[in-house]
C-alpha cells in the first residue's frame, strides 16, 4: 500500500493495533503487518515517533520494562485513547462511504 494513502489514518492504525491489550512499540508494528497480511508495513522511523506524539496526547500510556535483559517500551490505550480511536473508526467509516460513492456511482469514460 502507498504511504500516500495512510496519510491522516496512522493514529487510528496505532491506536487499533493497541484495542487488544499491551504492546511494545516493535509489536505494534508487526500487530499491523499481521492484521492486513503484510499490505501495512511501517517502517520504524514512522512507528515509533507516531507512538511518542500518542502518549505525550495521552492517547497512550508507556512503560519500561526489562525482557530477557534488554529494555522496551510497552504501550497501552488510555481512555481517551479509546474515544479517540472510536472518532477515528467513525471518520475512517465515513471517509471510505464517502471515497466508494464517488468512485462507483458513475460510469467513467473508457480510456483509449
């Protein structure tokens, strides 16, 4: 998928890999990878400033913690990370109506 095309939706990704429960921030990315059979795949340049911008938000809550010796971030949604990310599923519904509409209700001309 195009980059072009996440433009304005990360949050909501971020926040939705996040629904479940606890992760770190390089198991956000994989939740993602997974969840879409690898069609979102975020680099970590743009994974791990997106989960700093949610928790200074307070859409998140970080803590460390020590994993087989190494030290990690965990990330989990606050309440407002939940409210948020049911306006961003309402926005995305919306958007996508919206897009589908546009898109399927004219003939198009064909193209020589």
């Amino acid at each position: 998928m195009r980059a072009e095309a996440l433009k304005g939706h990360l949050d909501g990704l971020l926040l939705a890999a996040l629904e479940q429960g606890p992760l770190h921030g390089y198991a956000v990315k994989e939740s993602l990878r997974e969840a879409t059979e690898g069609r979102i795949d975020l680099p970590t340049g743009t994974v791990y400033p997106a989960l700093h911008r949610l928790e200074r938000a307070e859409l998140i809550a970080g803590s460390w913690s020590v994993v087989g010796g190494r030290r990690r971030r965990t990330y989990e949604l606050t309440e407002a990370g939940r409210t948020a990310l049911s306006g961003e599923r309402a926005g995305w519904l919306e958007f996508a109506t919206t897009v589908t509409a546009a898109l399927g209700a004219r003939q198009w001309p064909a193209t020589t």
